[in-house]
C-alpha cells in the first residue's frame, strides 16, 4: 500500500496471506472473516462502496466495533454485496408508503478492517480518509485490549480455546472460562493476538 502499516495492519494482513497459501483460500477465508472475495469481486465491490458506502469509526467506549455498510433500494446489489462477505440483507421500510423500501448490508470489526485494507487502494481520497480514520479507531480499540489481556493465556491454552471454538463452544462463555473479554477472545481466535502461537496444531480437534 506504499505506506508504513501499523502492528495491527500488519497482523491483519500477514494472516490473510496465510489464509491464501493453504487450500480451499475462500472457505478458509470464510472460517476467519465471513469474506470470499475474488480479485474482480472486489474491484466491482470497491465501486459500490465509493459511491453508496459508509466506513465508519468506532463510538469512543467501543472505539474498535468499526464497520462497513451499504444501503440501497436495490435489492439484489445489496445481496451480491451480502453474499460477498457472508453477511445478512436488512429491509429498511421507508416512513412514507409511496417510497420504495431500502436495503442494507454491513460488516463489523476485524472483519471489516481486513476489508477495509484491500479495498484502500482502489477507494478516492475521500473514502481512504475515512478508512485511515476506522482503521485508526480500531487500533486504539485493539491497545485497550491489548492492555487489559496482557498475555492471559499460555500458548497451551490458546491451542486449546481455539481447538473448542472450532468444535461448537460457545465464545463467550470459554472467553469467561480463559478470564478474556469478549473482543480479547475473538481476536485470539483470529490471529490478531498470540499470533505466534502455531495455528497449524489448532485447525482440527484433537
């Protein structure tokens, strides 16, 4: 992206590369993120987004639930778009009955910043100013996380909450189990913290 990462970005990115280089990359990249996005995909999302997306920053108390979102009357835009990252399409009912009712799809946190990432390149000015700033945001979110999980987990026990997560456990309730936050957990799960612990031993139970 011809500009220096921060240690988040560069997380985000290193796993995506690793999700690429093992088989089957869109189901696996649907296993971490929701997204399977191809090249052309996302050069036809990048258009949407520039002319009819928000990128938004996160509230101050949850400055890292960022999030992408698109909203239009047509539906089936909004449903290639729902499809493209594994989302969910909302019907918004217009107040006045004579309007056409709208529809939305939208992508949170670290599933959006990995988004957010590969789609810079290819977004004006305007729009990059508005990733720089979610990206910003979520990274103060990812500090704060950062600060109140301080290496909680041996690697042994990071391989075993993975293992569990995978085999059906509810996050939230191993994330009470392991003493993490909610946010904590999910970013151990994807990577983005302990990402030195070897995936390899994780993927499968046993």
């Amino acid at each position: 992206m011809g500009e220096r990462l921060s240690h988040t970005q560069q997380a985000l990115v290193r796993f995506q590369a690793r999700v690429h280089t093992r088989g089957g990359a869109c189901i696996a990249q649907k296993w971490v993120y929701g997204l399977s996005v191809t090249p052309e995909n996302l050069h036809w999302l990048a258009g949407i987004l520039e002319g009819e997306g928000s990128f938004m920053r996160g509230i101050p108390s949850s400055p890292n639930r960022v999030r992408i979102a698109v909203q239009m009357t047509d539906r089936d835009v909004i449903e290639r778009v729902a499809r493209l990252w594994n989302g969910a399409v909302y019907e918004c009912k217009a107040r006045n009955p004579r309007h056409k009712a709208s529809y939305r799809a939208q992508l949170d946190r670290s599933g959006a910043v990995a988004l957010m990432i590969l789609l810079r390149p290819l977004m004006g000015q305007r729009r990059q100013g508005q990733i720089d700033a979610a990206i910003s945001s979520y990274n103060a979110g990812a500090a704060l996380d950062a600060r109140r999980n301080r290496r909680a987990l041996t690697d042994n026990q990071v391989r075993e909450a993975r293992r569990r997560y995978r085999a059906g456990e509810s996050g939230s309730a191993l994330a009470q189990e392991y003493g993490l936050f909610n946010t904590g957990f999910y970013r151990m799960l994807n990577g983005e913290t302990y990402s030195d612990v070897d995936e390899s031993s994780c993927l499968a139970p046993g």
